[in-house]
C-alpha cells in the first residue's frame, strides 16, 4: 500500500430541511390552524481518528464530501428528518488545517478521537411558529440554512516514541529491521527508504514504537531531499536515536549536518533526548574506530553507543539504555 501523509480536500456539511406550511384537515374543520413541521438539522461532518489506518491514501481518489441535507418539514406538525454526520476516518496523528496550512484546526492524536470539523444547517421553522392573535393562518415557514463547502489540509504524522534520524545510507532501516518485524525495504545506496517505515520493539516489560524516517540530507529543514515533510514524523517522539556510519571519513561533520537540520526545522525536536550510535563499526579496524568514537565523544560530550545493526553487536545495551531512559521520559 503507498504511503500518503497530505491531502487537500473539500467538505460540505448538509443544509437544513426547510420548514412547512400546512393546515390541519380534519373532518367537520372547516378552517384548521397552521400545522407546518419544522426542517430536519443537516449532517455534520466528523474527522475520527481511526487506530487500523496508516496513510490518507483513500483521499487520492475521492476529493468532495458532502453530508445529507436535512428533510423538510412535513403537516401534522411533523418535523424533517435530522441527518447521521457523515464520518471520515484519518490515521491517528492526523493534523487538520485551514486550506491555506495556516490554522491547525485540530490534531488527532489518540485512538477513536472525534472533532466535528463543520456542523450541519439548522433547519427551518414550519408555519406553526408563526401563528398568533392577529394571523391564525400563516403561510410563512423559513427556509432551512445553507452551509458553504470549505477546503481543508491533511497531514498525516506518525505517532512513534523513538525516531531514527542520520544521513542517507547510516543503516537505519537495517536498525530497524533488527530490532522489530518491520520489513523496511534495504539496500547498500543512498535513499532505499522513500518513506516512514515504523516498527515495533519489546525492551522487557515495554513496547516502542520506532520510526525510521528517509535519510536527511544538507537543507532538509528547507525541503531538500523531501526532508521538511519527512521530519514531522519524528516531531512527536520522546527519544532521538541519531545512527552515524563508522565508514565515513568525517563522523563530526555527519553529526552536525544533521543537528543542524534538526535545530532548523524544530526547536522542541532539538530539545529531545538524544542517542548517539556508530553505526557498521564491523566495517571498521579496530584502531580506526577508537579514534573515530574519542573525536566525536570530544565533540558532543556524550556517550557514543558503536554499534553492527548487521551483525547485532552491542544492540541489547542500546536498548536497555533505551528501556532506562523510558522511565524518565514516563513512555
């Protein structure tokens, strides 16, 4: 299934039923009074955040959604027939925004949330409200009211606690293939992945979710490399595991190409806890390696995990620094 996190769309909540003029006809009445019923309420439309979709791929094809239009008003005081809202399912982790991306209207972030996004059109009054002292048979009803169809943004983010970020090729995918069931589509060049990729890992009593992003490139924060769309999806996670490949020749660098896109694109994504992981070390000598992680260690002041997502080596004391870290974040 192709993945789509954006989609324009327009919606329309129904019109209101408009209201009834109608007299009573009874037998042995020669004049019966008003008896207009009043116009049904129009649908709603309601965006619902639904926990079994993961793309807003079924907005590619169908673009206008319109509810029902109220019934009008009928005799015998009867009112119009309200209308069910009409519901359209989005992923969680969809935000909703004016059609200019303007105003964010609203963001579905957890399971079976509901936001009425327009609501539907009174409906109108029968003649019976019109009645009085001075006019026993009126033949006014007003009409019921007409909403406007407006265009809204989607976009889709996905929901994940800890996010992959690095380079192009920093075997993020291999990463997360090793540690969960996904099955991220892999390979030894740059950009094998062409979109989020999430996976599920147990660390003893948890389960994370684990998002691995396209790779970031220099400007990403401007839309190069599509990076400015592939960065929300790690806006919401609580952990940044930033994966470095030990073959190249200038591991600082590397590191502050992607800290600056970061610090560019989100102050808040900057601010997360970080883990640093030195990614292919089975690719590297020994030697080489111990000099790679003592200049990036003097750089970041931080811990350097080093790391074989081929081969597993040293995985199980990322994830328990993962699983230590989880407590403080309350995941």
């Amino acid at each position: 299934m192709h993945f789509i996190d954006e989609a324009k769309i327009f919606i329309k909540s129904g019109n209101g039923g408009n209201g009834c003029v109608s007299f009573r006809r009874e037998k042995f009445v020669a004049k019966g009074g008003p008896d207009g019923g009043d116009g049904g309420r129009g649908a709603d439309i309601i965006f619902v955040a639904d926990p079994n979709l993961n793309t807003l791929l079924h907005f590619r094809y169908q673009k206008h959604f319109r509810g029902q239009n109220g019934e009008s008003g009928k005799g015998a005081c009867m009112s119009g027939k309200s209308r069910s809202p009409l519901v359209l399912k989005v992923p969680v982790g969809t935000q909703i925004f004016d059609s200019q991306k303007q105003v964010l209207l609203h963001d579905l972030q957890n399971p079976y949330e509901e936001f009425v996004a327009l609501e539907g059109g009174k409906g109108g009054l029968g003649n019976m409200h019109f009645k009085s002292s001075i006019n026993r048979a009126p033949r006014k009803a007003t009409s019921g009211e007409v909403t406007e169809e407006v265009q809204v943004y989607l976009s889709l983010r996905v929901i994940a606690d800890i996010g992959l970020a690095g380079l192009p090729n920093a075997g993020k995918s291999t990463f997360l293939a090793k540690v969960t069931n996904a099955k991220p589509k892999i390979a030894d060049y740059a950009f094998s992945t062409l979109k989020p990729n999430l996976g599920v890992v147990q660390i003893y009593d948890h389960e994370f979710v684990i998002a691995d992003i396209p790779g970031l490139i220099e400007g990403a924060h401007l839309g190069s490399g599509l990076g400015d769309k592939f960065l929300k999806h790690i806006e919401k996670c609580k952990i940044l595991v930033h994966l470095i490949d030990a073959t190249s020749d200038n591991l600082v660098k590397d590191y502050q190409i992607i800290r600056n896109e970061i610090s560019n694109y989100s102050n808040d994504l900057a601010t997360k806890i970080e883990i640093i992981c030195l990614n292919k070390i089975d690719l590297v000598d020994q030697k080489s390696l111990s000099k790679k992680i003592n200049a990036l260690k003097k750089y970041t002041k931080k811990e350097i995990f080093a790391i074989s997502a081929m081969t597993g080596y040293d995985i199980p004391k990322l994830l328990n620094q993962i699983h230590k870290l989880s407590y403080h974040e309350n995941f």
